[in-house]
C-alpha cells in the first residue's frame, strides 16, 4: 500500500499548476493509511466526520493541516474548532455563527469556504447562489470576528457529460469572482476555489480550482 499511495500521490502532484493545494481526502481510510501518505510529503487531508477527525488529529503529526469538507453539524463544531485549518462546508448563516462562537471560545479565527449548490442533484448540500448572494448582501457576516470566508466550494454533478462539469465549475468560478469584487475588494484572503475531485479535477483547475479534493486516486477505495 505504501508505494501505490506515494506514487499516486507522486503521479497527482506532478499534473498540478503552481498555487494548486491538493487535499488527500482521507475520510473511510486507516490512520495507517495517512502515516503513509505523510511520509511521503503530504501535508494536507480531509475529512468529513467531527468523531473521526478528532482521533486522527489526536493521534497523527500536529504538522497536518485538517480541512473538514463533509456536511456540519452545529453541535460537532466543538470538537474541531481548536485545530481545524479550513471548513469547506459552511452552508447557511446560522452555521456560520455557531463557527465564530466556537472560535471565540477557543482563542482562534477560523478560515471557511461557502458550499455552493450548483450541482443538478438534489442530494447536494450548500447555497444556492443567489441564496450565498442575498446572506452576503445582508451584512451579518461582517459582525462575525473569529471567522474569516476565504472563499467558495462546490461538487459538480455526477456525471460523465464533462461539457455539464465543466459548465457548472465555470459558473461557481464567476460567482467567486463577482463576490470577490463585491464584497472582499480589499481583503487578499478572499482566494479559494475548493472544486475537482478524482473524476474531474483536471476540469476543475482549468476553470479555476484552487484546492482540489482527492480521495480514491490516492487511497484506493473506500474503506467503510
């Protein structure tokens, strides 16, 4: 296993423009399995279960940086507040300020992306973009100092038609750069487009994608 993970990691990281940060989503998989891709230079994973991340985050190198991009729960936050490095999940207000309570309770500020709904499935998680547009336009956010939103996150549909991905990767990309210009004029920390998974992330870099999350080609499959 420890070969397949460094060269596939080797082999991923060798197509990635400069300022691309790839993320080994590490969720259904061992702490053995991290350990390996560790020694073999990765430095940032992702997870998508509060319970979970803490364990790995108690036990593995405090040198990693733990994204968290599964659907969160208001009373899971708790848990991760005291080390997360990024949420990519923040899909309403009321999220959002239960993050800034947490933070605060902790001494941090902690960087978010807002999950944009943009995939034709009604399974999907996050805003649409004109419900992300109409919670910026309100101004509450603003208010929120132990938050920092770093930018956008979304899924592409499940499909093989890559005309409909790349289509929907482009129209989150212009989201971004409308609220950038919007709303984070002025602020440099408004720099993240987390899109692209193992099946499509080659489509997800060419329309912008900052951090791409990576599971399967990495890890091989699930390990539920």
């Amino acid at each position: 296993m420890q070969a397949d993970i460094k060269r596939n990691i080797e082999r991923i990281s060798a197509t990635l423009p400069s300022g691309v940060t790839l993320i080994a989503v590490s969720k259904y998989h061992p702490v053995e399995a991290i350990e390996e891709a560790y020694c073999a230079g990765q430095r940032h994973f992702g997870e998508s279960k509060a319970q979970d991340l803490r364990i790995k985050q108690q036990t593995l190198p405090k040198d990693i940086y733990w994204h968290f991009i599964g659907h969160l729960q208001s009373n899971k936050i708790k848990y991760i507040a005291p080390y997360i490095h990024l949420i990519h999940s923040i899909d309403s207000l009321r999220l959002l300020q239960e993050v800034d309570r947490q933070g605060a309770k902790v001494g941090r500020t902690i960087d978010c992306l807002l999950q944009i709904h943009i995939a034709r499935e009604e399974t999907k998680f996050g805003f649409t973009p004109d419900e992300c547009r109409a919670m910026l336009d309100t101004g509450e956010w603003r208010s929120l100092s132990n938050i920092r939103i770093r930018g956008l996150m979304c899924m592409a549909s499940n499909t093989d038609n890559n005309e409909q991905i790349k289509e929907e990767f482009h129209a989150v990309k212009e989201l971004f750069d409308e609220i950038r210009a919007k709303h984070f004029s002025c602020e440099s920390t408004f720099d993240t487009l987390s899109a692209g998974m193992s099946d499509d992330y080659a489509i997800a870099i060419e329309e912008g994608s900052t951090h791409i999350r990576i599971g399967s080609d990495i890890f091989g499959p699930p390990q539920k």
